[in-house]
C-alpha cells in the first residue's frame, strides 16, 4: 500500500509539471484556448513511460484524424444541421465500432477521431466558416500537452513499462507452476478452478503491458516473437494441467494400478515444479523430460489393458508439460537479461501465434449504432430547442460515448466522472471568481493550482478512483478560465456547468438504453461462440490448434469480470469454456489423424476406421450446433462410439493405430465431464 501511494504521489507530481509546462507553453503562443494542453495532459499521462508515449502517439494520430474528418464534413453540410449532427454522430460511432474490434492499444487511435470529431463539430455546426481554424488551434493545443506529458514521464524519475511486464511474467511463471502442481497432486477442483481462472486473467493482463512494450525507453525490449512464444506455452498449459489432472485422478481412483516407474517420474516431476532455483531447474528439466519419454516409450510397448494406455497418455501430457515450463523458464532468462539466448534460439524457429482476440462485430455494432441513436436524439432536441449551450452539451454527450462506450455496462462509468464532476465544478467555482482575480503572475497561478490537480492526480492513479479523477482534472482547466486572459463571466461559467450535467445526464440516460448489454446475454454469447467453434473444428474447419487455445483464453478473461457482475449463479461457465477448448483442441486433431489415416490406407479396415472416426466427429459437431440441447443420453452415446471405434482400431494393423488410440483417449476425457449440460440447456 505504501509503495502504490509513492507511485501515485509521483505520478500525480509528474503529470502536474508536465501540464503546467504544456500551459506556459500554450500561452506564450498565442494559442486561444491554452486550456487544451493541461487537459491533454491528464488525458496522455500512464503510470509508466511507455505507457504514456504509446498513449500520446494514438492520441496525436486520432486527434489528427478527428479533425480532418470534422473539416470534411462540416463544410459538406453547412445549410442543414441536422444532416451535419447525424453524419457527424455517424463517424463517432464509426470509431466506437472499431476501437470495439480492435481491442489493443491501437484502439485508443480511433475513440480519440471520434472524441475529436465531437468537440470541434458539434460546436461548429452554426458556425461552419470557422471549423478549419478551430480543428488547427485544437490539434496545435493537443500537441503540446501530448509533447510534455510523453517529454516528463519519460525523462524524470521514468518508471519503465519493461520492469512492470518483467515482475508481471515472473508472477505468471509461479502461478503456472502452482497449477502444475495442482494437476499432479490432484488438489480440490476449487483451489484448481481459482489457479486456472488466476492464469487466464494474468495473460491478459500480460497480453494489455505488452502492447506498450515498443514505446519504453528501455535500452533493449522483448523481441515480438519472444512474447508470442512464452503466451503460446502458457496458453498451452492452462488446458494440458487439467489434462493431467483428469489422468491422475483417474489412475489414482480406478481399478488400475500405476506402473512403479511412473509413481516415482510423479514425485519426482512435482519436486522439480516447486524448486525455486532457475538454474538448477534447466538440467533437471531435460533430464525429466528424456526419463518421461523413456517410460512412455516403455509403457505403451507393452500396452494390453485400458489403464495401460491411460498411463501412457499421462506420461506424453507429462512430457509436454515439463518442456513446457522448461521453455517459458528459459524465454523468461532472455527477456530479464535482454541478451539472445543459445538455449531458447530453438524456439525462435517455429511459428508463433501470440494473444487471440476475440472480436465480436455484431456486439460492436449494437454498441456504436447505440452510441449514434443517443446522440442524435441529444442533436434533434439541441437543434430544436435553439438552446444556445446546446453544442457544448452534444459535444460532451458525444465524448462520453466514446471514452466510456468500450464495456457492457458503461453508465456507472459515467457515473463516477458526473461525481468528480460536481468537485471539479465546486473547485472551479472558488478558482475562477475567489482566487484567480488575486493571482498577478505565472508562479502564484501555478501555487493555487497546485492542491487541487496534485490530490486528483493521485486519485487518477488509482483504477477505483480514475472516472472521478477525470472529472476533476478536465473540468477544472475548462471552468476556473484558464484562458489566455481572465475573464471571470459567471454567467458564462453557469450556462457551460448546466451543459456539462445535463450533457453527462443525458449520457447516463440513453447509456443505460442503448449502449448497455446486459452481463448475462454476454456470457450467453460467449458460449454460443464457443460452441460454434467446437462444431466448426470437429468438421475440419476453425483455426490452428495455437490460434484456438489463444482464443478460448482470451474468451476465459473476459468471461471472469462478467461473471463477478452477473446476479446469478454461474458456477460451471469457466469450467464449461474450459471444456470447449479441449473439445474443440481434441476433435482438431483427431480430424487430422483420421484425414492422415485415411489417406494413408485404402483398405477395408481403414476404411471402416475413417467412416467410424468421420461419423464420430460428426456426431460431437451435431452435439454442439445451434438448437441441440445436449443431455446424459447424448455423453453416453458418443462413449459408446468412441469405444467402438477404439476396439476397431486396436484389432487392426493400421500404421498410425497408436496415435489414432491416444487421441480417442484425448476425445474421451474431453467429452467426460458433464458441467457444461445444464448451460447449454438453459440457452
């Protein structure tokens, strides 16, 4: 707690220097609304220099963007206003739409064109002559907050975003192996879901300090590829412990009986999860991995009896985990040290996928289009009103919107900024008619400004507090009349605080209408897409294995806040998204296998084998299309195939008999557990 209240103390110090010299600057060129360099400012600023400079670039590229837009539209409409509101609330939502799709730091770039885009043309819809010198001012203003903001956080006192993603992987790191550990000792499913759920979060939370990377100033930062590899392992390994797991406790509470060899590989794999020497994990960590497949090797010679491919299957998943971890250890050694590393350049050589995202364009449309339909019913009343203020109130409605439209629910959001609003307005109040007619020079203008902006600094430092921050730090510059000169016109202040409120208001109003998705349809859709790309796999289509399993785990992250949200009881959603991925992973490669087979063998037991395998896979893509409700009857009767099928394929003498029986072994755990029935019934 100590060390997050330094931080936000600095950070709040920093980004106070850096506004206060974006203004100084602002005013001695003459700009008309120096303002719009400190509200960059606290717009820009993140708790690390990379951070803040990639932030800065986005927000320079959609500023520019916005205002070209804003240009080209103003002017092409200038004879009817509600034409112009309504092509202008097109773009905005435009933007909403893609900033949705992109979901990386990039779509920062598109929220700002449409930001822009609604501050400089609603205000410029009566007043189109001056749209080109109010859009070049604006960008002139933006760029020097975004000039300061990235020239402080990155020189003074600089908190490396690389230090943050290094101490960030380490923690991964652990909680992989805790779960690993888990798999082998068999731990309650509870302390195994919460460690899975653990690790889904933190590669995406890997996955958001990542995309600064390129931007710090660090000497040397991750090599693309070296991140696409360790996310590739770690995304690989979420579902393989639970594939141990299920072997384990199979093999443990069965009738059969644990080969000595593979007791004794057990205790010794889990020893080697718990040692915390790095070093001394390497040797130990090949010489695992050779034993492993020295016993598997052993054991599936001799295969007669069920539980005897059952061993033999626990020991290939064993293998791939230990070289697994064995791979992020020494990828997590060439990121900390910075140096290329001979031991991991292996690695390098094989293709790497890298964080999926999952992209919904219809949420994302239902999103923008509620964005557009808000704001031109704030146009219509605006324009038909004559209210005066009326272009300030859309311009703000339009910039809620757009900073707060990228979640289901982005009402409470507004919410908190409304909140820190009312303190912003109280403090500019006293400002702009108390204290400024007092202040004779820059110095004392900036020792009055100080108390305010350092406390809602340190609050924007801190997630809970941030909205509310905001609303402080971007209504005090706008309000207290920090322009070129004082003014001090109350009545101008009072109409602009009634716009702000009815603005932010209205947000809350037609937010909570049109923009919000309620939690559970969310986590609904989620799943109907999981379930689709099941089918889809089973039939041979769908993505790679690597881009799969990155997808099911981005699906994983964004399901856990939503779950947190809903007002019911979802207990079995992760566990069910969980076994779509090792449903969607084992039908793949089954469907390879059985392609390969058949390919491979022209006879009449490979064919029956390819008939048996394609039916079977066709069967699972039934279970999980649209409208099937799945049932006991369902599990029992793909069992029953799949151990048809495997008596099929054991009594022959086709090539690839004991891949062909291992990845039935696969398909047979994966379909196993029954968690995901009662959901998919009450879709």
């Amino acid at each position: 707690m100590l060390r997050a209240d330094a931080d936000a103390l600095l950070f709040s110090v920093k980004s106070f220097a850096a506004a206060m010299l974006a203004y100084y600057i602002a005013l001695r060129a003459g700009l008309p609304k120096p303002y719009w360099a400190i509200l960059t400012v606290y717009i820009v600023s993140q708790s690390s220099a990379g951070a803040s400079l990639s932030r800065g670039v986005y927000r320079f590229a959609g500023t520019v963007v916005g205002a070209a837009a804003t240009v080209a539209i103003v002017p092409c409409f200038v004879n009817v206003p509600i034409v112009c509101s309504v092509v202008l609330a097109c773009w905005i939502g435009l933007c909403l739409y893609l900033s949705l799709l992109d979901r990386t730091a990039r779509a920062y770039a598109f929220v700002l064109s449409g930001y822009t885009a609604s501050l400089i043309g609603f205000p410029s819809v009566f007043d189109p002559a001056a749209v080109f010198d109010t859009a070049s001012v604006r960008v002139q203003e933006i760029s020097i907050g975004i000039l300061c903001a990235i020239l402080v956080h990155r020189f003074i006192l600089p908190k490396r975003m690389t230090g943050q993603f290094t101490a960030k992987l380490s923690a991964t790191l652990r909680d992989a192996r805790r779960l690993a550990g888990d798999a082998l000792r068999g731990t309650s499913g509870q302390v195994t879901r919460r460690d899975r759920d653990r690790l889904a979060g933190d590669l995406l939370a890997l996955q958001g300090l990542a995309g600064h990377l390129p931007y710090d100033p660090a000497p040397v930062t991750p090599s693309r590829e070296t991140l696409q590899l360790i996310h590739d392992r770690l995304a690989r390994l979420l579902p393989l412990a639970t594939e141990v797991d299920d072997r384990v406790r199979a093999l443990r509470s069965g009738s059969h009986t644990p080969p000595d060899e593979l007791t004794a590989l057990l205790g010794e794999v889990e020893h080697w999860f718990a040692a915390a020497d790095a070093a001394g994990r390497d040797v130990v960590a090949i010489r695992l991995i050779d034993r492993a497949q020295a016993v598997r090797t052993r054991i599936a010679a001799d295969a007669v009896t069920a539980g005897d491919r059952l061993a033999a299957n626990l020991v290939g998943h064993l293998a791939e985990m230990i070289c697994l971890l064995h791979d992020c250890d020494r990828l997590e050694r060439t990121i900390i040290t910075a140096q290329p590393s001979d031991t991991a350049s292996h690695l390098r050589s094989g293709h790497a996928t890298g964080y999926v995202y999952h992209r919904d364009p219809w949420m994302a449309a239902r999103s923008a289009l509620g964005a557009v339909a808000g704001i031109v019913i704030g146009c219509a009343f605006w324009i038909w009103s004559a209210w005066p203020e009326g272009g300030l109130a859309v311009s703000i409605l339009g910039v809620c919107c757009s900073l707060f439209g990228n979640v289901d629910t982005p009402a409470p959001n507004v919410v908190k900024y409304m909140t820190g609003s009312v303190a912003g307005v109280a403090i500019s109040l006293i400002h702009s008619f108390v204290i400024l007619p007092r202040v004779t020079d820059f110095a004392g203008l900036v020792a009055v400004l100080a108390p305010a902006f350092l406390i809602a600094g340190s609050l924007q430092a801190r997630p809970p507090t941030t909205f509310m921050a905001l609303g402080i730090t971007l209504t005090i510059p706008i309000l207290s009349g920090l322009g070129a000169t004082y003014v001090g016109d109350f009545a101008g202040t009072l109409n602009s605080v009634i716009a702000l409120f009815a603005a932010t208001g209205f947000a809350v109003a037609s937010m909570s209408l049109f923009q919000t998705i309620p939690v559970d349809a969310a986590i609904g859709r989620l799943l109907r897409s999981n379930r689709q790309d099941v089918r889809q796999r089973a039939l041979g289509g769908g993505p790679d294995e690597a881009h799969w399993t990155s997808l099911m785990i981005d699906r994983t992250a964004l399901l856990l806040p939503r779950l947190r949200l809903s007002g019911k009881s979802h207990p079995d959603v992760l566990d069910d998204t969980l076994h779509h991925l090792r449903v969607g992973h084992a039908a793949g490669r089954f469907y390879q296998a059985i392609r390969q087979a058949d390919g491979d063998d022209g006879g009449r037991i490979g064919g029956r084998i390819s008939d048996g395998g394609f039916e079977l896979l066709s069967a699972i893509a039934a279970r999980f299309g649209a409208g099937h409700r799945a049932g006991p009857s369902d599990a029992a009767a793909l069992q029953q195939r799949i151990e048809a099928l495997a008596a099929l394929i054991a009594d022959s003498s086709i090539a690839d008999r004991a891949q062909l029986l291992d990845l039935l072994l696969d398909l047979r755990f994966a379909l196993g557990p029954d968690g995901a029935v009662q959901w998919e019934n009450g879709r």
